[in-house]
C-alpha cells in the first residue's frame, strides 16, 4: 500500500511518498520520494522559527512540495486540475482551506484531479507550533475530499523514533522486528525525551528536560557566540575544528547527572557559556571553538551517561536516537562507544544523517503501522495538538 505522508510541524515543509509490504508485525517499507522545503533562510534573520511565517511559508510552499514528490515518486499527473472538478466539490475544499486561500489558489490550477495511485493520507497532528500544523491538515483533508482517500493522523515523535530503524532507503519493520523493550532518546529543537517502548504503540515517558530542550540549548549558546540560526550544525562544525584541550580550558557544569532521576536541564549550561562569554570584550575565533566544544562535551555527557543508564535499569534490547540534534556527529560517536564498551548486547539504532531533521517519510512509516492498526479518523475530526503526548 502506498502512503502520502505531509509534515509542517515546525519549519520544514515537507512531502513524502512511501510504500508499504506485509503486516504489523513484520514489514518491509520503501521510501520512494521525500521533498523537505526547509524554511531556514526565512527565520534565521530571527533567529527563532515565527509560528505564522512557518503558517504562511507552509501555504506556499505545500502545492510545488507535493507535486515534486509525486513526481519523483514517479507518477504520471493528469494534466486536469481541481479547477476542472464539479462546482460542488471546489466549494467543499474552498471551505476547509478557508484560512489558506493561497493555498487553495495554487491548488485550483496545479493539483492534479485525478487520483494519483496511493491508498491514504498520513499528516502530522502534533506535536509542533500549532498554526503550522493546522496548514498541513487542512492541505491533507483538500486532498483526501478531492481523492476520496483515508487519512491518518500521525505523532511526529514517532517518526522520528521509526527513522532510526533504515537500511539504505529500505525500512524492515514491525512489531516482530523492533527489538521490545526499547529505549528511544529523542533530541530535537522543542523535545528532549526519553521513551520507553513496550511495543510499537505503547510506550512509558520516563524522563525529559525540565527547561530547555537540546536543539533549544545549541541554538541559544550559538546565539551568544555570534554564530548563525539553526546553533547545532555551527556550533559542531567550530566544536570538530577546536584544538585539542587543555588543563585551563573551561569547562561547564553537567546539570543534573547524578539527580538520580532522568531528567535534564540545559538553560544552566546556557546560562554558564553566557556569564563566560561576557569576560572577554570579543571573542576570539579559537575561544569560540573552545567553548562551542566544551559546551558540546557536557550536554553529550549528560545525555548519554543518563541514556545509558536507563537502558540497564529498564533492561532494553534496543537504543533509539531521534531528532534534528541526532545529526551531531559527536553525539553518534561518543553513544557509540557507550553502547558497544557498556550494552555491547542491545542493538544501537540511528538514522541515517539526512533523516535526522524534519521529514515526511517519517510521517509516512508510521503512517502506514496506523493504518493497518485501523486508525484512520474522518476527516473532520483531525486538529492541531501542539502538546501531542506519545502516551496513549
Ligand atoms: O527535529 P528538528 O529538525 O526540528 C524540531 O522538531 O525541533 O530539530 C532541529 C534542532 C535545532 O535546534 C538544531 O540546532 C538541532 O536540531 N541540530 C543539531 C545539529 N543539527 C541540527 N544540534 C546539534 N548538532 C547538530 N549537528
Ligand atoms: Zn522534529
């Protein structure tokens, strides 16, 4: 069965399409498109993403997204659009984009009338900036009106837990396949999680930040060094040219390693880099990398010492590594090295560095588990949950 998947969580506005093999418990899922219009260069002179700017870009951005996916994706488009379909049928999906009437307009002369080959319509329901979201659902509802297609809400943490499990383009799935229990650390921009999974629908949150997310916290220090929006990348890349350290280099606190609990908090180590920064006049291009290192060496130690312990007390089988901050390169190794000296028998599962950020094949793996779990939901009855929990 084919999915098309949609995400405007946050600032990427992306469309996948992805097909799925076999059953719940053992499947196998190819990805055979998957557009990401990243938003980057609209909010870095913020340096913050603005929920309606994401709304408006996301309005813009969704009709060429969605053609370029299914193009890639191979389909053949029929060359009538939705202004060719009965009065009836532009008046309904007129009303659900009443918010979106840019949307819409491009709709009417792009958006093919006739029914590409996919069988349902996953969309992001949340977590993320609730306007943002809104954007994507109504697109998906446009679509499943004008389609006649099923359409399933999907939890974005989810997809990013599922995009650990890749093989080259291939994903071997399922509830046979995922080694139960499982332990996914997510890491992005608005989370900092760690999940416990008993199976692939249920799943225990045993522990988070208090403050700060991770991606938050790269992104507000790389603020404080002058260096540009979104802070991980940049601040990595200054972190990897840092020379080697030094007895008198800084070093920042670990927040919260031995509270003895899962928790994290990140806005103290913010907080330290900022009162440190504010010693020098201007900073120079090598105390930069110092910190931008040390910073990193201490939200790593924290997050893996604290992974690495919850793996062993709850006895998992396998580690999963989830969000935009999986793409830190420092992060991947050092969990590495935990994994194979502590838990050299669990598996260590994460995604492919391209599927770290926001995308919509991750929206379309779960997708399709939701489907064959028979959770799709009239169209209607899909709304925003900024705060979505992945506990059921
Ligand atoms: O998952 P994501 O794309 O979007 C959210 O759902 O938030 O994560 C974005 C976050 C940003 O805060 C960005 O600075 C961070 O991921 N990030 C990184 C790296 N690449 C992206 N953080 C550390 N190191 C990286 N290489
Ligand atoms: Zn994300």
């Amino acid at each position: 069965m084919i999915i098309l998947a949609i995400e405007t969580s946050c600032d990427e506005t992306a469309v996948a399409v992805v097909e799925g093999t076999g059953d719940i418990y053992e499947s196998e899922m190819n990805i055979r498109s998957n557009v990401v219009h990243s938003q980057i260069d609209v909010h870095a002179p913020y340096g913050g993403v603005y929920p309606s700017l994401a709304k408006r870009e996301h309005a813009k951005n969704l009709v060429p997204v969605c053609l370029r996916a299914l193009d890639e994706a191979g389909y053949e488009m029929s060359e009538s659009t939705l202004a060719d379909a009965p009065e009836d049928v532009q008046e309904n999906i007129e009303h659900i984009l009443e918010r979106e009437p840019e949307l819409y307009a491009a709709m009417l002369d792009a958006l093919p009338l006739a029914r590409p080959d996919i069988d349902a319509i996953a969309v992001t329901h949340g977590p993320g900036l609730e306007p943002a979201l809104w954007v994507g659902i109504n697109f998906a509802r446009a679509l499943t009106t004008l389609w006649g297609l099923p359409i399933v809400p999907v939890n974005h943490m989810e997809g990013h837990i599922l995009s650990g499990f890749s093989k080259g383009n291939t994903f071997p799935l399922g509830s046979h396949v995922v080694p139960f229990p499982s332990l996914a650390l997510l890491v992005s921009g608005g989370h900092t999680e760690l999940v416990l999974m008993h199976d692939l629908f249920s799943c225990t949150f045993i522990g988070g930040t208090r403050d700060d997310a991770v991606g938050e916290a790269f992104d507000k220090v790389a603020r404080v060094l002058d260096l540009p929006y979104p802070g991980g990348p940049a601040i990595s890349k200054l972190a990897n040219d840092a020379p080697p350290r030094t007895d008198e280099d800084i070093s920042f606190p670990r927040p919260m390693l031995h509270s003895g609990d899962y928790d994290f908090s990140f806005s103290g180590i913010k907080t330290s880099v900022l009162y440190a920064a504010k010693k020098f006049e201007a900073l120079s291009e090598t105390t930069k990398r110092v910190f931008a290192r040390e910073f990193q060496d201490a939200v790593i130690e924290v997050l893996v010492k604290k992974t690495i312990a919850a793996a062993k007390e709850y006895n998992v089988h396998a580690l999963i590594l989830g969000g935009g901050v999986s793409a830190n390169t420092a992060l991947r190794d050092v969990f590495t090295q935990a994994v194979a000296e502590e838990l050299p028998d669990i598996s260590l599962h994460l995604p492919d560095k391209r599927a770290t950020t926001d995308n919509a094949a991750m929206i379309g793996l779960s997708g399709y588990f939701r489907f064959l779990r028979g959770d799709t939901v009239d169209p209607e009855h899909v709304s925003a949950h900024g705060n979505l929990s992945l506990e059921e």
